[in-house]
C-alpha cells in the first residue's frame, strides 16, 4: 500500500495565496463579505487544528467511554446547529432533535463497528469519531430543511390546517400533510446527490481513501457504505424529529404552538 503523501505547512501557506481570487471578486462586485470571509477562513483554520491536535489524542486514548463522550458532545452541538435555524422555541424543540440523532447514530454506528468494518477494539476511535462526524455532519442539514419546510408550510396553509380540525380530522392528522410535503423536501437533495455520485462528483471519503493508498474499488466499498448509512440515518432522525416535534408543536386543542407572525 502506498504511503501517505504529507503537505508541508508552507506548501499550505503557498497555497493559500490563491485567496487573491476570491478576495478581488468580492471587492470587484464590493460584496462586503471581507471581514466574514477572513473570520471563516481563521475560524476555520484554528478549529481544524485544534481537532486534529485532539484527535491525536483521542486516537491514543482509544477508551470506549471517551469516543463515547465525544459522541454525545457532537450530537449536542449538532442539536443546537439544528435548533437555532428553525423558527420555534429552542427548549420545545431541543429534546427531540437530540433524541432523533441519537436514535439514528448508535444502531447505525453499532452495526458498522461490530458487523461491517470490525475494527479491533470495535471502538477504535480511529474508525468511530470519522464515521460519526460524517453521520451527524450529514443528518445537521437535511432536519434543518425537514424543520424549516413543517414550520413554513403550517404557516402559509394556516387555513387548510383549522378546515381539517373542523372537519372532525385529529391535530396529528391534520398536520400530515405538512409532514409529507417537509419530509420529501428534506430527503430530496440526498437522493439527487446518491443519483449523481461516482457520476458527476467523486465523494470525499473515497477521495481521502484513494489518497490515503486503498485501491479504488476498497473506496469504492467505503463510499458504498457511508452513503448507504448516511440515507438511513437521515431517514431516521429526520422521521423521528418531525413526528417529536409535530406531537409538541400542536396543544391538546388542536391548535399549533408556533408563532404565526
């Protein structure tokens, strides 16, 4: 298998000079973005080193119960992206979106450690936080859009909602409707991206695996798999969010506690 190829920090550094472009676009077209692309571009870069240096450190420690606290630290701050771009209490909304990345992480994390990749411990953080983070990284958009879109169309078919109650339908059947028309429209853009790849874009794990030395058809299996375990996981949390959420967001007479202004 072939090495690795390591990038030295002023080869980066060399590279970053290409910055230049983007940097005359925005002043070009006075886009104003200067002082948010620069605190992106440190943020970014402090953080990713700083993971890396802690990942070292993770990978050393290799105990079952720190990849586990590092999991759920993920799943919480996964929750708070989640839960701050969707209109709605944050306390109502919080409990079930976490509950809904739990629910979709550990069965499917349980199932590749111990019946696909078998990494030995079966906890080897060297497999488990990657895998996890591209999971939850993954799940973060597709509930936001699930969210968004129930909220946005309880508000613009507010009509329709009140004639189903009237009509004698149950609050939970009464929103259904919106949760179909949100879960289609979260799943929508996983399902173009799976109808694309290999086609249109090569994924970035099986980018990273090709350069790390595995033979195209081993990252070919890898990519197979993380997409195929990412559909599902998604599928999960964005379900079990929803029908969480749908429960909490509708009073037990039958009218949504979500702020229609």
């Amino acid at each position: 298998m072939q090495s690795v190829i390591d990038i030295q920090w002023w080869q980066l550094a060399l590279f970053s000079l290409t910055l230049i472009i983007p940097y005359y676009i925005n002043r070009y077209y006075q886009l104003g973005l200067l002082k948010e692309t620069i605190i992106s571009l440190s943020r970014m870069t402090l953080q990713l080193i700083l993971i890396g240096l802690y990942l070292e450190l993770l990978f050393d420690l290799n105990s079952v119960w720190v990849n586990l606290a590092w999991m759920m630290a993920m799943v919480l701050v996964g929750s708070s992206a989640i839960i701050n771009k969707v209109p709605f209490p944050k306390s109502m909304i919080l409990f079930p979106v976490a509950i809904s990345l739990v629910a979709g992480l550990l069965p499917l994390m349980a199932i590749l450690a111990l019946g696909i990749i078998q990494p030995e411990p079966f906890y080897h953080a060297r497999y488990v936080i990657p895998l996890a983070g591209m999971l939850l990284g993954n799940s973060i958009s597709s509930n936001i859009i699930c969210l968004q879109s129930y909220f946005s169309a309880l508000q613009e078919r507010w009509p329709e909602y009140q004639a189903a109650l009237a009509l004698g339908a149950s609050p939970s059947d009464a929103t259904t409707p919106f949760v179909q028309d949100a879960l289609t429209k979260a799943m929508s853009p996983i399902l173009a991206t799976m109808a694309t790849t290999g086609l249109v874009t090569i994924p970035g794990m099986m980018t990273g695996q090709i350069l790390g030395g595995a033979s195209p058809m081993v990252a070919i299996k890898y990519q197979l798999m993380i997409m195929l375990a990412i559909f599902v996981m998604m599928s999960i949390t964005i379900t079990v969010s929803l029908w969480l959420v749908a429960k909490r967001s509708v009073s037990v007479e039958g009218k949504p506690q979500v702020s229609l202004t």
